[in-house]
C-alpha cells in the first residue's frame, strides 16, 4: 500500500560532471524498478543532474533548503530556485546538518512547512546518537524530534521520514533489521498520535545507514521500513541499482 522510495544522498561528493556520468550510469540499470528512485544532490550539481535525468524515472532531490522564500541570506538556496530545475524531494535535518551546521527541530520545522507550501517533497530526517540509544533515550529523542519538528504540518502523508540513527551513518555498522523495523513502528505510532493514525499508515518511513547492496533485502523485507536513504552505497551505480532492485 505503501510504495517504496529508494533515495542516494549525495552528501559532499560528485562535482557536476562526475555526477552526470554517474546518473547516466545508474538510469539504464534502474529502469524497471517498482519504487520511487531519488538522488539528492550537491545544490551547484542540479542544473547538470537535471538535465541528465530528463526521460529516466529518476527523481532529482537537494540536500537542503532555507527556510524564507527569498532575501538577504547570503549563501543560501530557496525552494523556488530548486524548483526552478525539476526538484522534487529536499532532505532535511540530516544529522550531519544538526551536528556540524546547528540544525534544530525548529528550523527542521520552518523549513519543512517551507518546503511544503512550495510543493517540494521534504526527506525529515530523525535518529539518536549512540549515546542516546545506549542510555535507554532512543523514543524519548525521537517523539522530540517529531513533535518539535513536525508540528504544524497540514497533511503529514505529503512528506517522506528517514529514520537514521546516527551511530550507523557511515560507520559500517547498520541497525539490524528487528531494530529498524521496531523503532520505526514507534516513530509511525508517535506520528498517528500526533496526526492521525490513517495519515500515518500512509506515510513513508525510510531507513538510513549504513545500508547497502548486502543488506538492502533484509531491511526492505521488514513491514514498517517503507525505503531508504542511502550515503555511501548511492555513489556507486551498481550498488544503488542493486539496493533500487531489491525486490528482484
Ligand atoms: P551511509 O549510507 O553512508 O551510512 O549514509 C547514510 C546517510 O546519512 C544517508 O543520508
């Protein structure tokens, strides 16, 4: 019922050029896939990307967007510039963006709602660190994280969540499948509390990292993981498109 969304963050990686060799090596292999294929990408690699993409059923995603509509905040990028070229999807709150950019669930918020009324697809990422998970704080972090950074929203199935805890991002080390599968059904009964528990049966909960070509099948099998956000596997095209395929 729900359809899968398989989506590469990019991060700080793949100039324009390598970028676009890179979706075209990905789009012949992904062409049957049964989900939404995403790649979110460096914000100066989406006018190329785009371009590149035109006829494949890949979908152009950014990794950020400010929150105003437009103004004097230099350096930063606004929805409908994004919009300008095609993007659909936005990541926002990546723990990478709360750690080292001083991302907070209000701004998570301001930019979601902002995202939203442009007509973007935003990617609201959540997850603990390890400490939090070892302490015992994992639901308590994330509910926060929900209730502060969704709040306000109109009709909470217009969005994408990707649950990433943060001790997996990157380190080679993945939740299991069980542990996936278990915190997401929190964050979907926490998300029905706070909405509506049919809004919440309709929106897609992704996992993210550490996921890859190994282990996509695994977590894709568990009921409650609706995708994923992929870092480091989306920059290999074989290995995107295996993760893309997993149901194959
Ligand atoms: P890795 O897949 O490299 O662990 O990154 C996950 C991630 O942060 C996706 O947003």
């Amino acid at each position: 019922m729900r359809k899968p969304i398989i989506a590469g963050n990019w991060k700080m990686n793949n100039t324009a050029s390598e970028g676009v060799a890179l979706v075209n090596a990905i789009a012949p292999l992904v062409k049957e896939a049964n989900c939404d294929v995403v790649v979110c990408v460096p914000a100066i690699d989406i006018p190329a990307v785009s371009e590149a993409l035109k006829g494949t059923n890949i979908d152009l995603g950014a990794e950020n967007v400010h929150f105003a509509e437009k103004g004097a905040y230099t350096g930063e990028i606004s929805a409908t510039m994004l919009l300008e070229y095609g993007v659909k999807y936005v990541i926002i709150g990546h723990s990478e963006r709360r750690q080292y950019f001083g991302e907070t669930d209000e701004t998570v918020n301001k930019r979601t709602l902002t995202a939203l009324k442009a007509g973007l697809t935003p990617i609201v990422c959540i997850g603990e660190s390890l400490e939090e998970r070892e302490g015992g704080k994992t639901e308590e972090v994330l509910a926060t994280q929900i209730h502060e950074g969704l709040k306000d929203i109109e009709d909470i199935t217009k969005i994408v969540i990707a649950y990433e805890p943060v001790w997996a991002i990157g380190t080679g080390k993945t939740a299991t499948a069980e542990q996936a599968n278990e915190t997401i059904a929190f964050i979907r009964k926490t998300v029905g509390e706070m909405f509506c528990s049919k809004c919440a049966e309709k929106l897609r909960i992704q996992y993210g990292g550490s996921m890859n070509a190994g282990n996509c099948k695994e977590l894709m099998a568990m009921p409650e993981i609706d995708g994923g956000l992929i870092g480091g596997a989306s920059l290999k095209a074989p290995d995107f498109a295996t993760i893309v395929n997993f149901d194959k």
